[in-house]
C-alpha cells in the first residue's frame, strides 16, 4: 500500500491509497493535487466501486476540490462508482459553500 505524504504550512497531509479506497488526512492543497491525481487514477482504473474518506481531512483549497469532481466524472466514464465516505464531517461541504456553491451542484454529495 503506497503511502504518499508531505508537508502543507506544518501540518502533515496524506494521500493513502489501499484496496478500494484512498484515505486523505490533513491540510490537503495544490501540493498534494498531482499525488492525489495518480492515486485516483489508479483507483478508478482498476476498482468498480471506490471509497474516498473525507473524514481526516483538516482544510483543502480549490485545486483539491477540482481534482475531487473530475474524479467523480471520470469514473462515471469508465463505470466506476466514487463514494465519499466522512463528506459531512470533513471540511468539504463548508469549503463549497464558501465559495457560494450547493453541493448537489457540483455533484459531490
């Protein structure tokens, strides 16, 4: 199991990557989009169903946000299913609405 860290501001981030699901943890920002990137194109690559858990994640910005939709639409292409496990207890749904945004908009809910 790989497991990809770094450091975003002091804080520990992570982009774990196991058996159908890949786990983030911490502050998660554009330093850590192109790990997550790989790390979901594997997942959706090989799994029918994947599982994304939210729930350790300490902020993201709009890059991790971006990577996170078009992985929901990329495995919609190859019939994959995303679910983002811990959603209501991550930073997410206030991040989107910072931004103005309604979850259902964008498709992560």
């Amino acid at each position: 199991m790989p497991n990809l860290s770094g450091s975003n501001t002091g804080t520990q981030n992570m982009v774990e990557n196991s058996n159908h699901s890949v786990t983030l943890s911490g502050d998660m920002g554009i330093r850590d989009a192109k790990k997550l990137i790989s790390e979901l194109k594997i997942s959706i690559s090989t799994d029918a169903k994947l599982q994304v858990y939210l729930g350790d994640v300490s902020s993201i910005d709009t890059s991790i946000l971006q990577v996170l939709i078009a992985a929901r639409g990329s495995a919609k292409e190859c019939n994959c299913q995303i679910i983002f496990k811990d959603f209501n207890l991550s930073p997410v749904p206030a991040f989107i609405a910072s931004l103005g945004l309604e979850i259902d908009e964008i498709g992560l809910g």
